[in-house]
C-alpha cells in the first residue's frame, strides 16, 4: 500500500460489547516466573528467552536503572501530537547525554527480547470484547490506513496498533519481573534494608493511563500501568501496588480500573480543567475502595514550588501510611512550561525532583521497588531531556536542568488556590 493511499483518515468507531466482570483473586504467594535472564552482551542488553527457569544474572543485580524501548514506529499519524518521533527523540538524547549501556555498562540495563503481553493479561484490565474487537480493526486499519478508534481523543489505530500496544504492555510486566528478580533467592531477606534494587522506566507507546476497560481514550490503547499492578498482584504476590501519577491529564482509566479495589491506592495530580474532566477532588474510590484514590486537580500556572508542596504534604504521607509492596509511576511530561497540550509551568528540575523524591520513598517502603511508564509529554525537546533528567535522579546523579530551563519564561504561581486544593484533599483524606 502506497502513502497516498492512507492519508484520508476514515472515521471508525469500535462497537464495545460488555462482558461479565472478572473478579480477580488476589494472590499472596509468589509463583514461579516464566521467563529467563539470557547471558548479557558487552552492550549491557539482557533477552528474556522462553525457558520456564530462571538464573539471575550477577550484572542485573548490580544495576541501578533498568529501562525497556517499545516505540511503537508503525502507530503513527503524521502531525499527531502522540507520533512515532517521541520515544526516538528520548532514546537520542539518552545516547547524547551517555545514559545508555554503551556508556554506563551494567549500571545501566536495557532489557530486549521481552514477549509481548498476552490477550489474558490485557484482559485483567480490559473487557475481552474490547481486546477481541481492536484486534479485528487491524484488517480494516491495513486497508484504510488510519481508523480511529475513539472519538474523544483522538486515538488512531494503524495496521500494527494492536500488536504494538501487546509489546508495550509487555516491556512494563518485564520490568517489574526483573525489578522483582533482583530481590530473589538470598537477597530477599535483605531487600528492604541494605540492598537498593535497579529501578525500571518503560520508554513505551501507545500510552495508557486514559485507557478504560471497555476501550481506548485519550491517545491510550492498553492501561500499561494497570496491567502491570494485576501483573504484580497476581504473579508476585505483590498485594498493595501504589500508582502515582504526575501526568498533566487525570488517568481516568486508571482510576476507573481500581476505584472499588483497596489494595491498590491511586493518586493523581494533574491539572485541574484538563482532559478528559475527570479526577475531580471529591472523587476518592467506593466501597472497599473508599479512601484508595486521590485525585489533586490543580489550577493552571502551577509549577515547581507547587508540587513540591504536593510531594512533601501529600504524596509522601499517602505512601507512608499505605506501606505499598511496590511502587508503579505514570511518567507524564506534558506538565512541562514549553508543552502545548497543557498550561502548567513544571521545568526538567520539577520532574527530576519528582524521580529522585519517588525512588526514595521506594526505597524507604518496599524495598526500592519502582518502575516508572512513560505516558504523556508531546514537546520532543522537554520531553527528552526530562527524561533525560530522569534518569539521572534515578541513577543518584546531579540534575543538568539548569542547562535546559529558562526560569525567564516562568511566571508567578497561583500558590494560595494551590494550597486551598491540598488543604482540602489532606482533609478528605485525613492526611
């Protein structure tokens, strides 16, 4: 099929059918991982083959940054905020700034060779007849293009979506298996006092926290974060998952996954107004859910000294208090000052400030358990030096913001309606 042939976008809409709701047993006991770490190359990749034993590789324990590339290259519609240059345009600069294994050996881990996430972990998340259903649209999406798939969003699906949102979905679960290997055998007992185990960051797309279980939203496909605290749950053992999610949008989808489910504690801050409309103060869970999310709208122009504020009076006391056994982060970048999809003013310092204040709080509570999912962030320079920016609060390492922000362009914050919405939300949540 030649370009031409896919530049007239064809207006598709998936018909959902409502399945009967699947009601998870949570388990409590480790079950054996079905996955292998392959020999490491001189490059610092790892492979996960097929073999249902596991050998732990010596260079994976002593890794301090763990991360996964799933850039979803065939997923694109050229002018599209959500394209196929974002992960890319991360991965260059990662080059750049000598953060990759080339540069760091085994301090630095990409995992390749990761399976892709099966139809049956998709469906701990999302309806079998919406998995079914997207899967089915490939055939049309070859003929046609480009289908959309959602019309709130947009959210476009090309011929390889469904395929590339299975590997994305994938590289989250491999990363909080491998998170999870480097604590195992002897080095359990020591997990939560000596030993700091790698963190992990998913450099994927599609992104996924709009995500619902009856379909897609918001640029999102698969739920990657959600699908990966099911994984947690279910195959580690893992019970109390706290997601924390700093994307400039509410993760509705998220949200709406867990709302009744206390075991794991969603908190999003994102700005108030934004889409979709959603995670609204007051919102915070139902039944035995009650009191497990919090969501922290918060007025436009916010920036850096605002969420500092939230992390020190709000997020870290909610982490404190849950005790999670591990700690999953929607890393979105889109509350950076120069992103056009949003009006906060958050700078490269704000989000590496954010990543070095998580991964200790990680290590303080579940023994250093963190893996981040990259899910919003559409201005490909903030974006990737960030990210960037990120990695080096992960890594312990001095933030380089300074060379990149502009603090000429920042303008006052509107700290008295910032603190009226976290004086209420520690009120609500007895905080």
């Amino acid at each position: 099929m030649n370009a031409s042939s896919r530049r007239r976008p064809v207006i598709w809409v998936l018909n959902f059918v409502v399945g009967c709701k699947c009601f998870l047993n949570h388990s409590r006991h480790h079950r054996q991982f079905c996955s292998k770490i392959a020999a490491a190359s001189n490059s610092g990749s790892y492979n996960f083959g097929k073999e249902s034993d596991l050998l732990i590789d010596p260079k994976l324990i002593d890794a301090r940054l763990i991360y996964t590339v799933a850039p979803a290259l065939g997923h694109n519609q050229e002018a599209h905020p959500e394209c196929h240059l974002r992960v890319p345009a991360i991965v260059s600069a990662l080059e750049k700034m000598e953060l990759t294994p080339k540069f760091r050996g085994s301090e630095i881990i990409e995992l390749q060779g990761f399976k892709p996430a099966s139809v049956d972990d998709i469906a701990r998340v999302h309806n079998k007849a919406y998995v079914a259903g997207l899967e089915k649209a490939m055939d049309q999406a070859a003929d046609e293009g480009i289908i959309f798939i959602d019309g709130t969003g947009p959210t476009y699906a090309t011929y390889s979506t469904f395929q590339e949102s299975l590997v994305a979905a994938g590289a989250g679960l491999a990363l909080v298996d491998s998170v999870v290997m480097s604590q195992t055998g002897t080095l359990v007992a020591a997990s939560k006092n000596s030993y700091n185990p790698p963190t992990g960051f998913a450099l994927i797309r599609p992104p996924g926290h709009h995500a619902i279980p009856k379909g897609p939203m918001g640029f999102c496909v698969f739920g990657n974060v959600a699908i990966a605290a099911r994984h947690a749950q279910l195959v580690h053992g893992l019970r109390r998952v706290l997601i924390i999610d700093f994307d400039v949008h509410h993760g509705n989808g998220t949200n709406d996954a867990f709302y009744d489910d206390p075991d794991i504690f969603f908190l999003s801050v994102h700005q108030d107004g934004s889409y979709p409309g959603t995670g609204k103060i007051d919102d915070i869970g139902q039944g035995d859910g009650e009191g497990a999310t919090l969501n922290l709208p918060l007025p436009g122009g916010s920036g850096d000294t605002a969420m500092r504020t939230v992390f020190d009076e709000v997020i870290a006391p909610c982490a404190q208090r849950f005790k999670p056994d591990i700690i999953l982060v929607s890393a979105g970048y889109d509350g950076h000052v120069l992103d056009h999809l949003a009006s906060q003013q958050y700078t490269t310092a704000t989000f590496y400030m954010l990543a070095s204040n998580i991964k200790q709080l990680a290590k303080d509570l579940c023994g250093g358990r963190c893996v981040f999912f990259l899910e919003g962030g559409y201005n490909l320079d903030s974006l990737s030096y960030s990210v960037a920016d990120s990695f080096r609060a992960l890594l312990g390492e001095a933030s380089l913001a300074s060379e990149f922000d502009n603090p000429a362009i920042l303008y006052e914050e509107p700290l008295t309606r910032v603190q009226q919405a976290i004086e209420r939300v520690k009120h609500l949540h007895s905080l």
